[in-house]
C-alpha cells in the first residue's frame, strides 16, 4: 500500500503521524510510505531520518493526497485540504467532527473512508485519544497555574501554595484519563484537588489511585458549592465521539472569584463551558466574566516530540493493519477498527456524530 504522511498546516501543529522508526518498519513490510518534506521537523525528526528509514520524501502537500492510498495525520483536515481528499482513499487522524458540520460535510462529499482515532474503542476504552489525553490532562495544570500569575491577568494564587500559605484549590470535571492526569500533577504540586464524577466504580478507582485528592459526585448542585473558592477548573468531560455536555453556564462562572483560570480540555469536542471557544498556542487566553479562559484545541501540540511520540506508539500498530490487510479485511478481523470509522461512501457512520448535527445514519 501507499501512506501518504504530509506535513500538518493547523495553526502552531508540530506533530507528525509517523515516526521515523515506523517508516522503517512499514517499509520492511513492502509498503511505499511518502513524507512531505518538513513534516517531522517541528517534533525533532529531520528528512534525513525518514530517508534513511526508507520514506519518499515528497516536496508537495498535494501530491502526497494525489498518490497514496491512506493518508496518516494528526488533526482534520482544514478547507484547503478537503478537495485533496478522494473516493478511493482511506484518512486516518484525529476528526472531532461533532464539533464542526461544516467538515463533516466536506469528508462526506468526498467519498473517502475517514477513520478516527478517537472513535477506535477497545473494551469501553479509546486507546488512541488516551496518550493525548494524558499529555493534555497534565500540561492543564502547567498552563491553569502559569495563568494564575497576576501579570497575566491571574488572581495571583501559587497552587502549591507555602508553609504558613494554604495551597490553591483545583476542581477538575471529570474522572477519565485527562481528569486524572490533571488531578495527578496537581496534586503532585501540593493543591487542594477535588475531582466530581458520575460513575461511583470510578470515584472508587480514583480515591484509591489519588490518596490525598478529593471525589465528589458530579451535578450541579455541588459544582456551585464549590465554585466561589476555585483557583483552577479544568473541564475534562468526554461523551465519545458527541459534542461535550455544557456543564458550566455563564452564570456559573460569574461565581469565581476575578482571575481564576478555566482550562477546557474538551475544547475539541466543543468545549464544556457554555463561554468556550477555540483559541491557538499563539494566542491562548481570553476573559469571560472575569475568568481567564485557556481553550487552545491542540494542546498536545505544544510538547509536539513527547506527544508525537505517544500518538504513534498507540496508532501504528493500526496503521500497519491497514497497510497490511486493507480495509475490508481490517476491519472484520479488528473490530475496534470499524468502530473508529465516522464516514464511509460519502455517508455517516458514527451515531453520536450523527445526532449532534442531525444527519442521518447509515449502519
């Protein structure tokens, strides 16, 4: 087969979706893998390393879409990528489409197979949303804290707080992989961590894995109890391929105290903040009712070696079964595989993605 592995134009995106070591490895198994020139430069991979590992280096965007068979990225695709993409062809990145009709519309007219990476699920898991997951649940408190500087518009409040000083209070939504990654480097930092969830099997989990972090059980009620004494709230709530819940109204926020930092981890998928809206690395923050809001929709990107990485060690083996078997087949020996696929034959696929822009399903 022919991968096809170009060069990622999302605003400040430095990862790539294929290690050099995978080329390697895919090449070995007969398969002609094309690298746009420049794609793996900002994660630390040089051209050099793909040549020597067996790629073709390709010098067009274009024509790395035009010639291969299954195009591997990392983010969807944006507008000026949509016409590239073609009925015979198999995408395989990270699509959110939930959050964006307009891009839906356009893999559907396309006619390609478009599977993602965070649909993939494998015994109630998502095993390849989890690595980015854990990146982004940990940089939350990095960036929640450097926000609460008070030249940066912060309350001024260190998380970990001094002897004689009470630590800053983190409230993270939800238990899942980012939330327990937010709640492990917070409390790592010495805060005062509370977690609400829904599932009590998982608050259980959490109690255990979290010895001084606090659980509670997530509804609105509590969520206002604890708001006017928050430091940093970090949204991590995740519904699988729909849009994330609005949990925090306007109103909600206007109960923080001024200078308190909102992260929204599922920026992505939407946001869980009635007053979310996707920001860059380049420009990350903007102030709602007096909260500093951090809403970047790549945060991975930013630690794009570490994140690179991560994503590959959780994607190649698929990739390779792709590469290896084709679709079809693939998909009726990996059933996890069929289960990332959200359009196929310019139809729907995914019912979460369908019910959140009311389109129809094909099954």
């Amino acid at each position: 087969m022919i991968i096809g592995v170009p060069k990622e134009i999302k605003e400040q995106e430095y990862r790539v979706a294929l290690l050099p070591s995978g080329v390697y490895q895919l090449a070995k198994r007969g398969h002609h893998v094309l690298v746009e020139r420049g794609a793996g430069v900002g994660a630390g991979f040089p051209d050099a390393e793909y040549e020597q590992a067996g790629a073709i280096l390709v010098d067009s965007h274009a024509a790395v879409f035009e010639k291969a068979e299954l195009i591997v990225k990392v983010k969807e695709p944006l507008p000026s990528e949509f016409a590239l993409l073609r009925q015979d062809q198999i995408l395989f990145t990270y699509l959110h489409l939930a959050a964006d009709r307009a891009l839906t519309e356009a893999l559907m007219k396309s006619g390609a197979t478009c599977i993602a990476y965070e649909t993939v699920e494998v015994n109630r898991r998502l095993p390849l949303l989890e690595p980015m997951s854990e990146i982004a649940g940990r940089m939350s408190i990095l960036v929640g804290g450097y926000f609460l500087q008070k030249h940066f518009g912060g309350s001024g409040t260190l998380l970990g707080g001094v002897p004689g000083v009470l630590p800053g209070k983190v409230v993270v939504l939800g238990g899942g992989t980012s939330g327990i990654n937010a709640a492990r480097m917070a409390q790592g930092i010495g805060a005062d961590v509370t977690i609400l969830e829904v599932d009590l099997e998982r608050m259980r989990f959490l109690d255990i894995t979290l010895h001084t972090a606090h659980t509670l059980y997530s509804n609105e009620s509590h969520l206002l109890e604890l708001l006017p004494d928050v430091d940093l709230l970090i949204g991590a709530v995740l519904l699988p391929g729909a849009r994330a819940p609005k949990l925090i109204t306007r109103e909600m926020l206007r109960r923080m105290r001024p200078g308190s930092v909102l992260v929204d981890i599922a920026i992505d998928q939407g946001g869980c903040a009635e007053t979310s809206r996707p920001t860059t690395h380049h420009d990350p923050v903007y102030v709602e009712e007096g909260v500093t809001h951090y809403c970047v929709a790549n945060m991975p990107g930013a630690y794009a070696r570490t994140a690179t990485q991560a994503l590959t060690n959780a994607t190649f083996r698929y990739i390779e079964i792709l590469a290896d078997l084709g679709l079809t087949e693939a998909s009726q020996k990996f059933p996890a595989l069929a289960s990332g696929i959200n359009v196929k034959n310019g139809k729907l696929t995914n019912q979460a993605v369908a019910g959140a822009h009311g389109l129809p399903l094909n099954e």
